[in-house]
C-alpha cells in the first residue's frame, strides 16, 4: 500500500516582511470531508504498514493489562467526618467514587463512572467537589476529549442529579460556606478560563452572576478555596506573574479584594490559616522561598520570610500542619521532604531554618501544557510545637532515581504525613509517616500481577554532559539480564518545557519493554526544573535550543558509554515532547533509530502567531512572542515544521487526537505530510489519528493501555530489525 500523498494547496504566510508558503494549511479545518479523508487514508496506511505488528500488539495489551489488579481500590482518607475511597471492580474501565460516614459501617456509591461512560467513546470526570454540610457533590464532565467540562450537582441524600447543567467550564468549582452558591470558571472561543462565575443552587445557569473577568489574554482565570474553608481565591496567572483575590466564604455576595495586584516577574501562590496568610514566592528568591503575612495586610510590603532562599535548592511545595510543615525541595535533581516543628516559626526569622540544608543525593552529580494552574490552598502550622525532641529532618529513601511527594493530607491536628513514593524499579507506594517516632507505614503498594520482582531491574542515576559543558541528570533502568555491550536497544524519553520536572516514576506498561530487554532513559534536560529555576529558565525563550542539544548530547553520551548503538537508539517525547522530537529529527536525524511523536507540537511560528488557538496567548513567556521578529526568527529557526528538508530522517511513528485542544490535529498532520514530500530515504513515516479523542488519549483505562501496546510493539519491531 502506498502512502497517502497530500495535495498541495499554496497559501503564502507573511510576518515581517518574510514569506512562508505553507502547502498543507488546507488541513487545518477538521469539518472539511476532504481533510477527514486524507487522516482516515493515514490510518488505513498505518494499518496497513503495521499489519504483521498486530499480534504482538495484542499480546502487549493482554500482558501489560495482566500486570493491573483490575478489583482494585484506593487509600482511603478522612475529612468532614466522612471516608472517601476510590474503587475499581473487575472489568470496569472507569473509577466508582464511594464515601462512608464514620459512624456507619457501609460505604455508599456517589458515582459509578462506568455507567455515566457507556454512551460516549470518550468520557471523563473531573473536579469532585463536596459541599461543607455534605449533602452535595458537584463534578464536570466531559464527553468530547477537548476539555471542556459541563458541571453537575448530585443531591447525596436523595441520589438524584439537580437541573443545574453548567456548560463550557474548567470542570472544577467551589461552593459557599452555606453550600447555596457555587462558584466555577468558564471559557472563551480559544478555551481559555477568563470569568468567575457564581451559581445559586436552582437558578438558571444563563443568570450567574460574573465576579471576575479576566481581560488580559495572557492570564488564565481559575478558582479555590482554602483548606481553612474561611476564603474563596480567585487567581489570575501567566508564565511569570501571579494575582489572587479573596471573598469570604460565608458572605458569597460580597466584594472580592486584591491580595496582592499583579507585577511582572512576580510569581506568588497562599495559603490561609488562623489570621494568618503564607506566601511561596520569588520575590527576591528565583528557587522560591516562604513568607508570611497578617490576613489585613497582604501587600507584599508586608510579607516576612519564613523559609529562605537557597542558591542550591528548590522550594516546590509546602504542606502545613498544625504542628510541623513539609517542604517538598528539590537539589541536584531530586525532591526531598523536609520536615520542620512549627515552633521553630512562632518568629519568623530566616537563620532558624538552615538545618541540614544538604539532603543526601546520588554523588554523580516530565499536551503543550502539563497541566492547569491552582492555587496552593493548604493551611500552615500556629506556632505550637511537637515537644521536646523534635528536629528538623529529611525523610531517607532507597533509590538512586526516584520520585516523592506529599498525598491527600485534609486533616490538620495530627502527627502523621501521608506521602508516596516511587521509582523506575519499585510501585507506587502511599506511606504514612509520624513525624515524632519517625515511623514509616506501607498503606499501600501498587500491585503488579504476574512474574514482577524488583530485584530483577536496575536503576541507575548519571549525568550526561552537554557541549557547553552541563551536566544533565539521566533516570536510567534495565533488566538485570540485558547486556550493556551497545546491543541493547534503548528508548530515551523526555520533556523538557514549562519548568515541569519529568520525575523517575513507576510504569506497569514500561516493563513490556525491559523484559524484552529495551534500556529504558529519562533525560532530565533543561526547559524542565529537575536543577532549580535556572535549569528552567535556560530552556525556555531565547535558549530553548539548549533543550534539543541536551537531549541530543545525552543520546551521544549513552553511546559513548556503551549503554546502545545508534541502530539501536529511540527517542519519543509528547506534547511539548514531540515538539522535541520534531526538532532533534531536523537537527540529527542520523542518531536515532526510530523516533515517536506523540501529539507533537511542531507547528510553532503558525501557532504561536494565532492567538485563536488554546494556549497560545499565554504562553508568549514560554516560547515567545513571534509577533515580535526577534522571536519570529529564533522560532523559526527551531520550528520542526518549517525546519523540514530534503534529506535522510530515521524511521517515525506520528500520533495524534482529532479533538485535541492541546496541540491541533493538524500540526502532526501537516508535518507528516511534508516529511513525505521532502524526505530522500526509505524509511517508515506513519501517522495514527485517534478520530475520537484528544490530547490525553483514550479515557478508559484499558483502551489506554491499547495506545501504549501499539507504541510499544513499533518499537519493539524497529528494535528486532535493528
């Protein structure tokens, strides 16, 4: 079978006074039965093309779904006198979302995902939301994949969803402290959150009333509530700026007040407790550092330092309790949990907290946007103390490579942190640690049936070093059975964009790889925030470059080191990762094997110069502004699209959603059409469209484990013939 050969539709595109002809912006109407044809031709020729890849596609699906405990259920938590739980029965594709009161013995069903799915080929939940009398829950759903939420309140008493039907919203909301008005962001024509809306419980959802417009296009609205329940936030952000205001809970028709009005350069996220706010900032910190403030007085003139800043380390996150906090640090690559009595904060004075600033590390010195933006709504400790005794202290883990973090944690009087952690050999586990005995308990490990022993894979931490001499974390795993001679094949993942950390996780499906002895490598390069905010800040704008050489040079160090051979080397990033993949393909397409592009985001000038397109106006402080020519020219300079010429490219899997709201359909479209125009080899170029799901794939969890299976077994099938 053929490749499918798109036509040619000139369309000259003018900035600057500099011409691009574009032959394929025809594709970028996805109501035209012309262009559904030519992405249902693609399909047919992936088929085709991966015909003799369909039984072991079927056998990765069936053995990574063996591995998955399908009667499985979450760690259950407490709040508001009530369990809540998580479950999944045996056959169910989608979760069913229980609680128990306390003093009763049976759990009841609140949703059953499975049903509310049946009539729709994709279907998600999001924003569960319970009332503060615990009566009602409200949730968004969306049943087209472009992330665009209808909200729906269920009445728990009597089972029965109210009328109120909330259209084109975010998903997530928040109800007044009567539980009588809900609050909610919507979108505008380019998906963006821009109005804060209030909702009466039974009005007409066309007479909400807007509490807040956001005008600036680069901002995107969203809405919280403190864990303290005495404040509604609405937030405003971009890139590199921040703005909240707050409205009392128990006075949902009253005025909102500026915490702090916007500045450039001026990130911010709070977190109320007692009279007090605390605030993670940047001001005068890049990595970040803890203050706090009276509740009347929020101007950042007023803000003392709590928790300083360090040159070395990175302040992610905090929790607060009433007796201790845990700062989530990340140094040298990996996050350690800090944690430190709140009696040291009863004055708050910087040099009180410089106590073993150095965790212990390794000596070897991850949809264009992750995710939406919220606010930090947990409280922080009064300044009681634990008691004699208690010392600041980080908690020890066991993996060169790994990931940690802080778990659902509502209740605020107690000694005990729930965190989870894993790593590229063990499961996701969910601990609860006492932070006075010191005490760690396993609640739970995520199950992995069939023959799985950690003993039985490798976890390596090394750096690769850049040819500008950085050195650059690489996540590295393997079967212990799996030669280190360069006949491995090997997969080299990354990110690397909107400061989002690609953490060493745990994957169930990646184990189909090892156990066909794949090396398996996550490349920790810049554009994330793996090495601080300068790690960031050296990927982004002006240096995004440093991205792509990062990657390539680690591909060139795993070679040297004898780890694979450049007719065993893969690479494959999504989203802002395909974007990754476009551009080393351009720029070193002899180094790889195979690449796989998973919603790739290569269209970069034609995009980022549409501000109808989702995302595109808020992310000028990520890419930049094409509209100015000195970003103009250093996009175009990168853009995988436009960087598209007549040579050699290496065998490429292209994946993309019809519906996606993230990067359009037609970036993957358009590229793969002018690849096969211009590319001089013989090598594979497939494209696959999902014609009925967007930028996170298929929502079930099992058809997901399909997308992966046939990743997998391209792969494997490059991999064999290698």
């Amino acid at each position: 079978m053929k490749a499918p050969i798109a036509k040619k539709v000139p369309k000259t595109l003018t900035a600057h006074q500099h011409d691009r002809q574009d032959n394929y912006y025809w594709l970028n109407d996805r109501e035209d039965p012309e262009v559904i044809a030519h992405l249902e031709a693609e399909n047919a020729y992936f088929e085709a093309r991966t015909q003799v890849q369909s039984e072991l596609r079927e056998t990765l699906f069936q053995e990574i779904k063996g591995r998955i405990k399908e009667d499985d259920t979450s760690v259950p938590y407490i709040q508001d006198g009530y369990e809540y739980q998580t479950k999944f029965e045996t056959g169910d594709q989608y979760p069913r979302y229980l609680r128990r009161k306390l003093d009763e013995a049976d759990a009841k069903l609140m949703l059953n995902v499975n049903e509310m799915a049946e009539p729709y080929d994709f279907y998600n939940v999001g924003g569960l939301n319970i009332s503060d009398d615990n009566r009602y829950l409200a949730y968004g759903e969306d049943t087209v994949s472009r992330r665009i939420y209808t909200i729906h309140i269920k009445d728990l008493l009597t089972g029965q969803n109210l009328p109120d039907q909330i259209p084109n919203t975010t998903g997530g909301s928040v109800w007044s402290a009567d539980g009588q008005y809900l609050f909610y962001s919507v979108k505008d024509e380019a998906l963006r959150p821009y109005k804060i809306m209030r909702h009466r419980l039974g009005t007409a959802p066309q007479d909400d009333a807007v509490i807040y417009e956001e005008t600036d296009e680069t901002f995107r609205a969203f809405v919280g509530r403190s864990k303290s329940k005495k404040w509604i936030v609405v937030g405003s952000a971009q890139t590199v700026s921040t703005e909240y205001h707050l409205l009392r809970a128990d006075d949902p028709l009253g005025e909102l007040r500026c915490f702090q009005p916007r500045e450039r350069n001026l990130e911010y996220s709070i977190a109320h407790i007692d009279d007090r706010f605390y605030v993670l900032t940047n001001k005068d910190a890049k990595n970040f550092q803890l203050m706090a403030t009276h509740e009347d007085q929020t101007g950042k003139e007023n803000w003392k330092t709590v928790i300083p800043h360090r040159d070395e380390t990175l302040l992610e996150d905090v929790d607060l309790f009433k007796h201790f906090l845990v700062l989530s640090e990340r140094t040298n690559g990996l996050t350690q949990l800090r944690i430190i009595g709140a009696d040291s904060l009863a004055t708050p004075v910087a040099s009180s907290f410089r106590v073993a600033d150095t965790p212990p590390v390794s000596p070897d010195g991850a949809q264009r946007s992750p995710g939406s933006v919220a606010p930090a709504t947990s409280p922080l400790p009064n300044g009681e103390g634990l008691g004699e005794g208690f010392a600041p202290h980080y908690l020890d883990f066991p993996d060169e490579a790994y990931m940690a973090y802080t778990s659902v944690n509502p209740e605020f009087d107690t000694e005990v942190l729930r965190f989870g952690y894993q790593s590229m050999t063990t499961p996701a586990s969910t601990y609860d640690y006492n932070v006075v005995t010191r005490q760690k308990t396993l609640l739970k490990q995520q199950p992995v049936l069939g023959e799985f022993a950690p003993e039985d894979y490798i976890s390596e931490r090394r750096f690769s070093e850049s040819r500008d001499g950085t050195k650059v974390p690489l996540s590295i795993v393997y079967h212990k059975d799996t030669p280190k001679d360069g006949t491995a094949p090997l997969l080299l993942y990354a990110y690397g964009s909107y400061g989002y950390s690609m953490d060493p996780y745990f994957s169930v499906a990646r184990l189909s790889l090892l156990n066909r002895h794949f090396i398996y490598v996550i490349a920790h390069i810049r554009g994330g925030e793996e090495m601080g905010r300068s790690w960031y800040e050296d990927g982004k704008l002006l240096n995004k470059k440093n991205t792509f050489t990062d990657f390539i040079d680690a591909g060139e160090w795993l070679l040297a080191n004898n780890y694979t051979a450049k007719e065993n080397l893969f690479a494959m990033g999504g989203s802002a990762g395909g974007l990754l993949m476009g551009a080393v393909a351009n720029m070193r397409p002899d180094l790889w094997a195979g690449v796989v592009a998973q919603v790739p985001f290569v269209d970069v000038v034609t995009t980022m110069l549409d501000d109808s397109i989702p995302l595109t106006t808020g992310e000028y402080d990520e890419w930049g502004n094409p509209n100015e020519k000195e970003y103009y020219d250093y996009i175009l300079s990168y853009s995988p699209y436009d960087q598209v010429e007549a040579k050699d490219y290496p065998n490429m899997l292209v994946t993309t959603g019809l519906h996606d709201s993230q990067v359009q359909y037609w970036e993957p479209a358009k590229w793969v059409a002018k690849l096969r125009e211009l590319k001089t080899d013989n090598n594979e170029l497939l494209l696959h469209t999902d014609m009925k799901v967007g930028h996170g794939g298929a929502s079930g969890r099992f058809d997901s484990i399909k997308d992966v299976a046939r990743d997998y077994a391209w792969l494997i099938s490059k991999g064999e013939k290698s």
